[in-house]
C-alpha cells in the first residue's frame, strides 16, 4: 500500500504545514526518518492534529473548552461537515479520505483533553486506565489503521504499548503535573502503600511513595512486554519505530530506577548517550528487510 500514496498537489504546503509542527518536536524526529517517505506526510498530519489537541488542553491560554469545541468542528468537517479552514485540518481531511479513517479515536483524543480541564485525580488504577484509552491508545490505532491493520488483536497489543508509554509519562513527571494541578498517581494506590497525598503534593519522596513508584513501574513494564509481540507483526519499518518508542520509555523507568524512584530530585530522562544505546539495540533487533521498506510476514502484502 505504502507505495502507492502520494500527497495531492494542491495539499502539499498544507502537509509540510503538518511536518513543522511534528518535527518541532523530539519524540517525533527519529520516526519520520525511519518510516517510508510516502507514509510520512500522512504520519506528519496524524502528529499535527494530535499535538494540537494536546496543546489546546494543556497550555492554551484562553478557554480551553471553547477551543477544544473548536477545534472538534474543524474534525467534523474533515467528516463531510464542511470545508476544514487550518492547513493542519486540510491535510488531515485527505489522509482521513484516502485511508478510511474513523472518526472515535479523533474525538476520543478530544475527550481526554476536556477530561484534563475538569478532573484533577484518579481515584483507582482502572480509573486511570481508563484515561489512557482516551488519551494514548487512538495514536496507536491510528497508525495501525494508516497501516491497513485493524484487527482486535494486533489493536489490543498496540493499545498495552501506547498506555503504557503514557504511564511512563505520569510517572517521569510527577512534578510537572502537580505544578498543573493533576496527580495520576491512583489515590487507592498511595492508600495502599501509606502515602498522604498532601506530602506528594509538598514534593517529598518519602519511603512510601519511592515503594509505589517501584510498583507503577512494574506494571508499566509489564504492559510494555505484553504489547512487544506487536512489533514483529506490522511493517518493518513501523515495527522498528515501535521498538524505539518501547524501548525508550523503559530507559526512562530505569531512569527513575536509578534515581531510587524519587521524582521530585530531577526529571528521570534519556541523555543522549543512553539515545544511541536505545537506537542501537532497536536496530540489533531488526529483522531482515528493516530499513527497505520489509513487511513482517504478519502484516500481509496489501498493510
């Protein structure tokens, strides 16, 4: 499939539209030179639309409800409401059309945003996961579905990878959300290992919270080695960028290892020396036909 699908001339500035906003972004950088070039316009649409809904509700200055209703007019649009008005939206309308794409994990992404506006803590785990399946796991059926893969299986696997890199993410920025007023860490889970949330929110690492840390990671891992099998079960070239993305997000838990699970001392990070180790063992474990453009025998010739 990947072969065959070109950027329409007249969306092309609309499409390097979306590639700025993606590429202003780290995370993003090693996946649009690892992907085949003729998927990256659309990946860069997907990134565009995704970061924007993020940064509507996460920094926007104004009313964020209001521009989340916005900028879910312009999705209705790209669904045959009308004519999409932003380049990003524009783009995102062709890559929606050429790929049949639905429209519930768009709006999903949308909801998570709005849930940010209102709801400040997670009572259980559940709870929590629960966000994250508003929050992470339509990026990863998404890409699937640009892919040509939807079924439940390879879904379900990609959905254990993104929760658990949006886990990873809670648990590397404990800090952060607090000084935004959120805390992701389940209120029955500082119960159950004894720490009052008033002393996370003065920032201290006492016993207790270095203990529940440790046990967030565990789960985080676990989700992370049930959502690995996927990686040999899509296009190489995805399947390389998953495992990048994986292996990333361990080296930040082994981050936060190290540091003895407190996360107020620094923000446990991947400096760039631990970037080429991750790099490099991603692509030790490629498989044959990595880096040309290889399908995973799983995948099917028409992915």
């Amino acid at each position: 499939m990947a072969s065959s699908v070109a950027v329409p001339a007249g969306l092309r500035g609309d499409y390097a539209r979306c590639a700025r906003v993606a590429r202003h972004y780290e995370n993003f950088t090693v996946a649009s030179r690892v992907l085949p070039g003729t998927m990256r316009p659309h990946l860069f649409a997907l990134y565009a639309y995704c970061r924007g809904v993020d940064d509507l509700g996460d920094a926007y200055g104004g009313d964020r409800l209001a521009a989340l209703a916005a900028w879910e007019g312009e999705l209705d649009r790209c669904f045959g409401g009308g004519e999409p008005r932003s380049p990003v939206f524009r783009a995102l309308r062709a890559t929606i059309r050429r790929f049949d794409l639905p429209r519930q994990p768009f709006a999903d992404l949308i909801e998570a945003n709005r849930m940010d506006q209102v709801r400040r803590a997670y009572a259980t785990f559940a709870d929590l996961l629960g966000y994250c399946r508003l929050s992470a796991d339509p990026v990863g059926r998404l890409v699937l579905a640009l892919f040509g893969l939807r079924d439940a299986d390879r879904v379900r696997q990609s959905d254990d990878t993104c929760t658990a890199l949006q886990l990873t993410n809670f648990w590397q920025d404990v800090g952060r959300d607090l000084d935004a007023g959120r805390l992701y860490l389940p209120l029955e889970d500082l119960e159950r290992f004894g720490c009052r949330r008033a002393d996370v929110e003065r920032r201290r690492a006492d016993p207790p919270l270095r203990r529940l840390l440790a046990f967030e990671v565990a789960r985080t891992r676990a989700l992370f080695a049930s959502g690995a099998a996927l990686e040999a079960r899509v296009p190489s070239r995805l399947g390389l960028q998953l495992r990048l993305y994986r292996l990333g997000g361990t080296a930040v838990l082994e981050a936060l290892g190290r540091q003895g699970y407190d996360p107020f001392v620094r923000r446990p990070r991947v400096g760039a020396a631990g970037k080429v180790r991750v790099a490099l063992r991603a692509l030790w474990r490629t498989p044959a036909g990595a880096g040309r453009g290889g399908m995973g025998h799983d995948a099917g010739e028409g992915a």
